[in-house]
C-alpha cells in the first residue's frame, strides 16, 4: 500500500536530477553562499521594515507604499531576475536551459490534477488540529520576544490585503510565483549537496528566511515541509505554484470555517 502511495506521487525525472547533480554548489564558499543566499532577503527585508519611516521620509512617500515597493521589487527582481541572470552568467544556460532548469519548460498534468489536490486535502486536515492547538502558543511565544515583533504600522502586522484590487494582484502573483522560482526552482538544486536530506532542510531555510514575520510564519514549518516535499517528489514548479497559491489565497477561509 505504501509503495502504490509512493509511485502515485513520486515522478521520476532524469534532468532534474542531471540538473542537481552538474549545478549543486562544489565548493566550500558556493554552499556557504548558496545557504545564505535563502536568508539574506529576508534579512534585508527585516532591516528596511524597521527603518521605514526615516526611508519613507527620505523619499517623501508614505511607509505603506514605501513597503510595497520593496515587497514588488524583491518579488519580481530579486526572486524571478535574479535567478536568470545567475544562470546565465554563472552557470552559461541559455533562456530556454534556465527555463528547464527552473522547471518552468513543462506542465505536470498528473501532479496538478491529481497528486496537487490529494496534497492539499492531507496536508489541510491535519493542519486544522495544529493551527487550533498548537500554533497560538507557538505564534504568542515568538510575539514576546522584542526581536521578532512586527513594528506597528507595517502591512505585514495589519495591512497587506487592504491595497486596490490591481496593487494586490500585483503582489500576490510576485509573491507565490517569485518565491517559487526562486525557493524550489533555483536554490533547492543548488543546495543539492546536502543529498535526501535536501527538501527537509531547504524547507526549514525557507521557514526561517521569513524573520520579518516570524510570528506569522514560523509557526507554520509543518506547511513548509509539505512544499519542499512536494518539490522532491514531483520536480515540477507550476503544482508548486498552485499549493502556495491556496495557502495565501484560501488557507485563511478555509480555517475559518473550523473557528480557527
């Protein structure tokens, strides 16, 4: 039973794997960048949310559009750009290689209609016990600590989805599309180094990274998991695309119906 639940969500791909094996980071300053090149976004991200208001005043805008600059030119820039740029510069791909290499060159109908919602209802129904129970404790813990407080007045603590319907498309498509190119398509082959244990470990860089919300998001590690292990096992970034898309769009109703 096991090994048919295996098979069914499991796709075996021979380039991906050429990709991991010929593109990894080698040597001992290509990790250590590559580790670091998961946090330091978030990183930066941290330190300008903290110094919004004497940047907005610099700029003469005020510190919520000021924010969602930053939120569209990391997203699009850094996450989607960034990713080509490297690859065509370090790694000689031409547009079509960064493409194949990012898993962006082909639909995995079985994982999207499939493997995706099968995903998605294992991963809600025992999400819903954990956001009841165990999340709060975890989310107000992480809201003592000074460090990780949200600063009053950011749109990450109270104001990300009151922005004009076209601003807020904006920003959503360059958040689950960016993080995607940039997360699963290009560093997790990168740090392909660390062997099986890849998925697991991108996914908890990828839970930390986000320290300008941490009360937010890191409570949610399990959900990250489910990311990077759905990446292993079906290699492909559009079924990765839809997941995050329904945790930032739907997650929320979804968990309100239980109360939570």
């Amino acid at each position: 039973m096991k090994e048919k639940i295996w098979d069914f969500l499991n796709r075996k791909d021979e380039e991906y794997d050429r990709f991991v094996e010929n593109h990894q980071a080698k040597s001992g300053g290509q990790k250590f960048l590559y580790i670091f090149f998961h946090f330091l976004p978030g990183i930066l991200a941290y330190a300008l949310i903290h110094l919004r208001v004497p940047l907005a005043n610099l700029f003469g805008i005020s510190t919520r559009y000021l924010e969602y600059s930053l939120f569209i030119s990391v997203t699009y820039l850094w996450y989607i750009v960034l990713p080509f740029i490297l690859l065509k510069k370090r790694e000689k791909l031409s547009l079509k290689g960064s493409l194949r290499f990012l898993n962006l060159n082909r639909f995995d109908l079985k994982g999207f209609f499939l493997v995706f919602p099968f995903v998605l209802v294992i991963t809600t129904a025992v999400s819903i016990p954990y956001m009841k129970y165990a999340a709060p404790p975890i989310r107000s813990f992480l809201q003592s600590i000074p460090f990780f407080v949200i600063p009053e007045g950011s749109i990450f603590k109270q104001g990300l989805y009151d922005f004009p319907t076209v601003m807020l498309l904006i920003m959503l498509i360059g958040n689950f599309l960016g993080e995607e190119v940039y997360f699963r398509g290009f560093l997790m082959k990168k740090i392909g180094f660390f062997g099986s244990w890849t998925w697991l470990i991108h996914s908890v860089f990828f839970v930390l990274y986000h320290v300008w919300q941490a009360p937010n998001t890191y409570p949610l590690i399990g959900i990250a998991i489910v990311f990077g292990l759905t990446m292993q096992l079906r290699k492909n970034l559009y079924v990765l695309i839809a997941l995050h898309l329904y945790f930032n769009l739907f997650w929320d109703s979804v968990l309100a119906l239980f109360s939570i």
